[in-house]
C-alpha cells in the first residue's frame, strides 16, 4: 500500500486536514471520512454528475478527481447552501418548482446550477439545458429542474418570483 | 472503482515535470485534465506507478496571439477555450469544437494537451488540428522539437510523442482573410463521442476555392487528413455538385471501426453526410 499523504483543504468554509491514499477519489474522501453525504455516487464512471462538488470556482465530478489534487483548494457541496436557517435559492426553487422527485441527483444539480449562475446569472432556457448537460434525472423530465433554476436565478438577481406551484411558504430548515 | 496504488506527484514547473518523468520512465503517466485516465485506472486497464500531475505547472496554460499563430498552452482547459475572447474573435472553430465535446463538467478539467496526446481517434481535437494545420510544441530533457499536426498521429493511442517528452504547446496559424471554418458532429446523446465527424477549413476568393483543408474524427484507426477531397475543390466554385464529390473522396478514405454507434456502413454514410454538413457552413462563413 502507497503511503498516505495529508491533504488541507477547505470544505464549506471549514478548513479540513484528511490523510489520504493517493489513489482515493474525491467522492469517497468527502462521504467516508469527512461524512460529507450530499454528493452522491450515481454511476461512478463520471456520466451522471451526482458527485457533483465545486472546486476553485468550477464544477466537478468527485468521482473523477484525486482527493490529492485538492490541495489548497476550496470546496463547495449542498452541505454549504443553507444559511442562517434559510435555504439557499436555488433550494427554494427547487421545492417550490419541484425539481425533484426522488431526490438522488438534486444535491449535484443544485451545485452544478450553482456555478452556472455565477457565471451567467440570467441564463436562457436553452442555456440552462446545455450547461445542466452533465447532471442526468431519471425521474422529472428536466422540465421542473429548469424551471427551479430560472425561479433561484430570478431572485439571486434581486426580481420578484412568482412560483408555478404556490404550495410552500416562509421554508425554513 | 478504485485504481490500483500509485504514487502522486505534483511539480509547479515544466523542468520539474519533464525531470519527474524522466526518472520514473515507462512506469509515470502524466495527469492532465484525468476524464480519460482515471477512468481507464479505475477500470484496472491502467496501472502507472507514478502519476505526474500537471495541473499545477502555470506556464502549460493560457491563449495568446503571437507571430501570426494563436498559441494555446496544453493544459488550458475547454471551457477556458469557450470562454476565451481571443478566440471568439481569431479562431471561432475551436471554442464551436470544444462546445461539441462532453459535458459541463468534463470542459472543466478536460484539456485541449490531453485531448490531443491521448492519441484516441475518437477524440475531436486531433482532426480539427489537422484542419487548421497546426503544430504542436514537445519537449523533453533534450530541449524542444515542434511536430505539426499531420505527422503526429501515428495510430489508435500512438502519437509522435517520445518516452520523456510533454506536449507543451499547440500553435496554430491564424486563418487568412476569407476563410471559413466549421466542424460538424454527429452524435447519439450529450457526452458520447462521434459516430462521424468532419473538420472543414475553407477559403473562397471571387466564388472559387482558393484552400481547402477536410478532417475527419472517429473514422479510422487516427484522425484522417482528406487530402484528395479538399484538392478536389481547389479552383472550383463550392456547389452542390463539387460538396458531393469531395463527400465521396472523403468517404473512400474511411476505415471506422464498427461499434454500437454503428456499422461501418452506416459511419461512412453519415461521413459522408458531416462533410457536406461542415462544407456548407464554412462556405457560409467565407464572407464573415
């Protein structure tokens, strides 16, 4: 067995020290030693973006990333949306529009959604389908989950939202 | 889905890289953007001993223009090259290419270096390449040598690279006025790789083909150079009638490996198809 190295890192905003085997994935790294258990592992082969985490400003699959190559680096995963007991907007759209059904890809979505927003915060729907390429749903058609990001898109740009399922008021976790 | 151990390297400069694979040899894989090597290690279809990181060598990196040629560092990224100004306004092809390749995440890490040194003839870099006449800059512990586009593919996952050496740089000459360029891909779903491909690179002067240069991805055992089709429309006016001819020649080139993307029928019809695809649009483009 190789020798384990130490990997600094900050998770969330926490900084983290993990000592890892070069060959662990990043995946396995975040919901086995750092129970970090919103990525999920979907197909494993870097097709499904379940394990979707932002890295340095990037969307990722941490099934396709050495925990070694994260060093010095800044991770972002659905563990950090929530704030202050407030869901994030793109959490809230993705309630209020229900972006979700069985939930398994959700925290990948939301993450991925996340980056796109911060580089073209007012996306077309066509946009939205082509940089949301890499996350796969096999339950809602996508239709909602696009309609979840246009909702956060709209109100991280300060507009008013109006939702198409007016079920859930004042959420809060 | 784990690999097999190894040891990981990380230099933050090019001599450092080459140094590193020079003392571990054959046994060293370099790490590029990794979304065709770490698959292929968790598989177990790969087992290097050392993996040389380079993500942390800056100088691989960047886009500048320079002496007429666009030069693009190995290790820049292809959402680096769909977000690049500079190539939005000097070279439009590529960042149309790299759109075609993959998925969001994937363009994140996946590096046009990597793309192009794998060696895959799936990959659709190495024929866009051979359109624009590239060449790309090696350079091992002997210093640099620069190998154009043409002479590098050698076969399936066999490149002009030699043990020891990095693809450093890719250089690519800016297109002269009057030309266009396009790159047309035909592919089953979002992330797959072509079932047929052609890179078309086209210059028109007073309605005849002054240049033409046709690549095709996918369709054999490396990227294949069209020669005879692009000679074919030299002097000619782009019609109907001489896009037909050139689509033939080209398909007569063909060698594709039957898969579930097709048969080998099926993938030189759609050749074929993509060349004609790629001609038109270039041809539009002329004017620009």
């Amino acid at each position: 067995m190789a020798k384990k190295t130490a990997v600094s890192f900050k998770l969330n905003g926490a900084a983290i020290e993990v000592l890892v085997e070069p060959r662990e994935l990043l995946i396995h790294t975040l919901r086995e030693k750092l129970a970090t258990t919103g990525p999920h592992i979907g197909c494993e082969t870097s097709h499904c973006g379940a394990c979707t985490v932002d890295l340095d400003g990037t969307s990722v699959k941490s099934c396709t990333i050495l925990t070694v190559q994260c060093e010095g680096s800044e991770l972002l995963t659905i563990e950090g949306f929530a704030k202050g007991g407030q869901l994030h907007p793109l959490q809230e759209g993705f309630t209020q529009e229900h972006g979700l059904q069985c939930g398994f890809c959700t925290p990948g979505m939301i993450t991925r959604a996340y980056r796109l927003l911060q580089e073209n915060p007012n996306p077309t729907e066509e946009e939205i389908r082509y940089w949301m390429a890499g996350n796969l749903c096999r339950c809602t058609g996508y239709q909602n989950i696009v309609k979840a990001i246009q909702y956060a898109a709209a109100k991280m740009r300060g507009e008013a939202v109006e939702t198409s399922h007016p079920l859930m008021e004042n959420v809060t976790v | 889905m784990i690999p097999r151990p190894f040891e990981y390297h990380a230099p933050t400069t090019l001599p450092d890289a080459i140094a590193l694979l020079g003392q571990y040899g054959d046994d060293a894989k370099l790490l590029a953007g990794g979304h065709s090597l770490l698959p292929m290690m968790k598989l177990r279809f790969a087992a290097p001993g050392h993996l040389i990181d380079l993500n942390k060598v800056a100088e691989l990196r960047g886009i500048t223009l320079e002496g007429g040629q666009v030069r693009i560092g190995s290790m820049t990224t292809e959402n680096e090259i769909i977000f690049s100004d500079v190539l939005a306004a000097n070279l439009p092809l590529l960042p149309e290419v790299a759109r075609q390749i993959s998925d969001p995440q994937v363009r994140y890490r996946g590096t046009l270096g990597g793309d192009i040194s794998h060696g895959d003839p799936a990959n659709d870099h190495p024929a866009v390449m051979m359109a624009l006449d590239a060449e790309f800059v090696l350079r091992g512990p002997g210093g640099e040598r620069i190998v154009p586009a043409t002479a590098f593919f050698l076969g399936t996952f066999e490149t002009a690279l030699a043990p020891g050496e990095v693809m450093t740089q890719i250089r690519i000459p800016l297109p002269a006025p009057g030309t266009g360029a396009s790159y047309a891909k035909l592919k089953r779903k979002t992330g797959d790789f072509a079932t047929a491909a052609a890179a078309v690179v086209l210059r028109v002067e007073a309605g005849n083909c002054r240049d033409a240069r046709i690549a095709l991805t996918n369709l054999g055992p490396t990227p294949l150079l069209a020669e005879e089709a692009a000679s074919s429309l030299l002097g000619k006016a782009v019609d109907a009638k001489t896009m037909g001819e050139a689509a033939r020649l080209a398909m007569a080139i063909c060698d594709p490996a039957p898969d579930l993307r097709g048969d080998e029928e099926y993938k030189i019809a759609m050749a074929g198809q993509m060349v004609e695809r790629a001609l038109k649009t270039a041809l539009a483009r002329c004017g620009a």
